[in-house]
C-alpha cells in the first residue's frame, strides 16, 4: 500500500543517464573510468559500493548499442571510447 502525502526520496540518476548527461556537454569522446569520474566530480552519480563501476559502465554502454543500434544515445568511436550519438 502507498503512503498518502509522505515526502518521496529525489529520484536516483541511472549511472547510464548520467553517462549521457556528461559525455553531452563533453566536447570529445570519453573512455568508462573518465566518464566515471567525471560523474562522480559533477555530482550526477557514484557507485554505491562496486569495486569496479568502470567496468559495469562499459558492459551496460556496450548492451545499450547493441539493444538500440542507431537509436542508442551512445556511439563507440575506437576500442574503450564512446561519445554521445547526435
């Protein structure tokens, strides 16, 4: 049952969503650990305990352009560097 008036949590930003926030205002392409810092120093998302979330960021960038083709908002360029696909 859902609670009636009670303040909800802000809604938590996907680690793919923030991936595309920063590789958007990126003005080149971007390898898994950059875009992993890069998000974790703007604030949009960090891993909650993962010893690897570059690499998770990468799996789960990979099985969206395979999942979407070109209508995937990422584009992998050369081996470990993606940019946002416009």
């Amino acid at each position: 049952p859902k609670k009636a008036g009670g303040e909800q949590k802000p809604k938590r930003v996907s680690a793919l969503d923030a991936a595309a926030q920063v590789l958007a205002k990126a003005e080149k392409p971007m390898r898994a650990q950059e875009l992993i810092a890069a998000m974790a120093e703007q604030d949009l998302w960090s891993s909650p305990a993962g010893k690897t979330p570059h690499a998770t960021l990468y799996a789960a960038i990979l099985r969206e352009i395979a999942a979407k083709g070109d209508a995937a908002r990422f584009k992998k360029v050369d081996r470990g560097l993606f940019e946002i696909n416009a």
